[in-house]
C-alpha cells in the first residue's frame, strides 16, 4: 500500500493524487484506506517515514565521520540514480511544501535543518580531524552542499541522460574540499 502511494505521489504531487486511485491500484476501497491512515495527509506522512527509514537502514548503525561522510553523500546519490520514484516523490513533496497549510511542510522543514546539520557536524568533524581549515564556514558549506544535491536531483529528473548526478555532486564536493584544504 504504502509503495502504491508512493508511486502515485511521486507522479501526481500530493494535491493531485486521489484516494480513490490510491484505493482502487491497493485493491481496497477509499473507507479501506481511511481505516488503515485515517486521512490523506497521514498516508502521505506514512510515505515520508517510509523513505526516510530505507535510507537510514541503508547508513547502518554508525554515520561516516568528517570527508567520508561527504564521500558517502556521493554513494547516495549515486544509489538514487536507481531509485527514479523516490527521487521524484522526494522532489515534487518537497516542491510542494512551500505552499500554505501542505500537510509535509514541517516534514520538509526537519528534514532540510537534519541534513544541513549532519552535513556540518562532518564539516566540523573533518575540521577537527584536520582533513580542513579550521576557519571553515561550516554552515554555509553544508547549505551549498544540500543545494547542489537537490537541485542535481531536479535536472536529472527532467533529462537523465544530461545529467550524472554522482559525478556532478562528488565535482563540486571536491572543490569545495580542495577549496578548503588550501
């Protein structure tokens, strides 16, 4: 159920995927789907979690630390490449959820904050491990870094065989890193 969701999410955006087609490609009723999630926007939630524990599962017990967890953001990435869906689901929500009153704003908003966060604690980390300077405006990078993903993840969406989304986002991670090391 939740990967029908998913999918259609993914392809129609939050406000254009029905609970009926939802119910109907389950094999349940749209009273069936209620049951289960109570409201469209818990169903929508439930997907999110979904996403975010795959990728958690993915990371394993312990975070990389300092330049290995930026070189992991690239095997991300790269794992994305083989994930369309999630990468679009993740990309439309997220558009999305600038809109006034979207039930996954405050998903967004954590989520965005978590990431730059994890990406300046490896910032911080790698500062302290002297892999960089240690006059390295951690905050900044880490925005930068997140921004590139993302919008790496919109262009390749709109023409995949235009963009390598790895390559693209280890470039930039690497000058930002030889940058920093200078």
């Amino acid at each position: 159920m939740l990967g029908i969701a998913m999918e259609t999410f993914a392809a129609r955006g939050y406000g254009k995927a029905s609970l009926a087609e939802i119910a109907d490609r389950a094999g349940l009723t749209q009273a069936g789907v209620l049951h289960y999630f109570h409201s469209k926007a818990n169903l929508l939630t439930e997907v999110l979690d979904l996403r975010d524990a795959t990728d958690i599962a993915d990371l394993g017990p312990d975070r990389p630390r300092g330049l290995t967890f930026l070189r992991h953001l690239v095997d991300t990435v790269r794992h994305n490449a083989e994930r369309e869906g999630i990468v679009r689901l993740y990309a439309v929500l997220s558009a999305e959820s600038v809109t006034d009153d979207h039930p996954a704003q405050a998903y967004f908003r954590n989520r965005y904050a978590g990431l730059r966060e994890f990406v300046a604690e490896a910032l911080t980390e790698a500062c302290a491990l002297g892999e960089v300077r240690q006059d390295l405006d951690v905050i900044g990078a880490a925005n930068a870094i997140v921004a590139v993903m993302d919008g790496l993840q919109v262009q390749w969406l709109l023409d995949p065989d235009a963009v390598d989304m790895a390559a693209s986002t280890e470039c930039v991670i690497e000058a930002l890193v030889g940058r920093l090391r200078a």
